[in-house]
C-alpha cells in the first residue's frame, strides 16, 4: 500500500465530486399560505410574497407511476399472494365430500342414491373411499358402489327435484 501522495487523477476527480456535491441545491417552491391552514409557523401573517413564488412545475410521473400500474395489471400475475409469481392454485382436495360422508355415516342417516341409469338404492353409507361407498340396505344385500356410478344423491325424505 502506498503511503505517497494521490495521482493528480484522483484529486481532481475528488474536487470535482466535491463541487458536484456542494453546488446541488433542495429547490422547494413556495406555497400560499391560508390563515386557517397554517398551524405552526405563526410568524407570517398573510401570504408569501409573490418575488418568492415559483410555479409548481406540472408532475408528469403520476401518469407514469399509472402506466407501470396498467402494465401490471396486463401482465397477468397476481402479486397479492406473497409478493411475486403467480396466483397461488387452490388445494387439490376441499374434504367437503370426506365431510359430508362422515357425517350421514355418524347419524347413519337413510340416503338415496341415484346412479346414471336412473336406479334408486336406499341405505344408510356404512363406510367410503377413494372410489367406492359401501350402502347397506334393509331388506336387501349391501352394495359397493363405484363413485364414477352415481349421478347424485340426497337424503331419503327430501324431494330430489
């Protein structure tokens, strides 16, 4: 490391940066002020003098900012879930049906199902899965009956249509 002077590169480049520096100014116009409006500076009492007004120079960066929001909204992603990428997919299983099986199972409720053909089975759902309900029925032999097979079904005693 060299502990001699700096290059005369370096020194002006530092002097200019330095003016650089110095020479850039906070320009803030100036407002009229209200009697009602100014709360904390009570040294004026009225108006600022018009030598010192400028005019507000008109902002075009609002209609900017909107155009970057518009190209936004084309892009197609929904940023509101985390703050990037796409939308978040819904999950693969609600457990709604998982529910409802489990509960007319629980009260071992007297259920009709209608299968594609139109057949009507009366049971009560003895247990389910993936694929098939197992339906065992009064009177009559118990059924496995593929999901894929059946239409809709209701409880026994509410109207269908």
């Amino acid at each position: 490391m060299d502990s001699g002077p700096a290059s005369p590169a370096t020194e002006r480049e530092q002097q200019e940066r330095q003016e650089n520096f110095a020479n850039r100014k906070l320009i803030r116009p100036t407002l009229t002020r209200n009697d009602h409006n100014n709360h904390g500076n009570h040294n004026h009492s009225g108006p600022a003098p018009v030598a010192e007004r400028r005019e507000r120079p008109e902002r075009h960066e609002r209609t900017e900012r909107s155009d970057r929001g518009e190209r936004h909204d084309r892009s197609g992603g929904d940023r509101s879930f985390g703050g990037g990428g796409r939308k978040a997919s819904p999950p693969e299983q609600t457990n709604a049906e998982n529910f409802y099986y489990q509960k007319q199972m629980q009260t071992k409720t007297l259920m009709v199902v209608v299968l594609r053909d139109g057949e009507e089975v009366h049971g009560v759902i003895e247990w389910y899965d993936r694929n098939c309900i197992k339906v065992n029925r009064d009177g009559g032999p118990n059924l496995m009956i593929y999901k894929p097979a059946i239409k809709y079904m209701y409880k026994e005693g509410e109207n269908a249509q």
